[in-house]
C-alpha cells in the first residue's frame, strides 16, 4: 500500500488521479475506501494487540499477517510484470513489507500457546 502511496510521484499520476482513473482503473468511492481500510488495518491491530486475550491476537496476528505478507508480494510481481520504470522503490517496500508480515506471522505461530 506504500507504493501506491509513493506512486503519485510518478510522471503523470497526478493528471490521472484528478481524471478520476488510474491505469484504466476508475477511482469510485467504494475503493477509495477499500484503500483507506488497509491503511488503517496496522493502526487498528496495534490497538488491538492490548485488548485482546492472548489466543485471539495470536490468531488475529496469523491471519493479518498472511494477508500483508500476500499484499506485500502483489506490488513487485505487478510492476516487475509491467517492467515499469519505478520498480526499485515498489521491489524494495514490496520485499519489506512481506518480511515484517512474515515475521509477525512467525512470531505469533511460535509464541506460547494459551488457551
């Protein structure tokens, strides 16, 4: 989600944003909201990461972590496939976000378990 983000860097991104399409994709509120839910996900785990029991933010953990490990791979594979010119950046927040979900997955997989 960071490289979509640092994506409205790139040469002629602001014109298309404004024109309500972004590579052929139309800009609707429904995924608008759909972009600012995943921004907050981090936001709200961290939260819930004090209030729930143990064996359900070990879960919580699991499950959100595999998720952003697969979002985090989505972006390289994209422009990797697209050869854009940009591929440095969306490799390297792509690579990092895979390994921090990864390792919250493996964290939480091998953490106590508690009833």
């Amino acid at each position: 989600m960071a490289s979509a983000i640092l994506g409205i860097f790139e040469q002629g991104m602001i014109e298309q944003i404004i024109a309500g399409e972004v590579e052929g994709m139309q800009l609707i509120p429904e995924l608008l909201l759909v972009f600012a839910i995943t921004l907050l996900v981090p936001l709200i785990m961290a939260f819930l990461s004090l209030i729930l029991k143990d064996s359900t933010n070990r879960w919580a953990n699991i499950i959100v972590g595999i998720v952003f490990a697969g979002l985090g791979l989505l972006g390289p594979i994209d422009y990797l496939a697209r050869q854009s010119a940009y591929i440095a950046y969306v490799t390297l927040i792509g690579i990092v976000g895979f390994v921090a979900s990864a390792l919250i997955v493996w964290y939480a997989w091998k953490s106590k378990k508690e009833g």
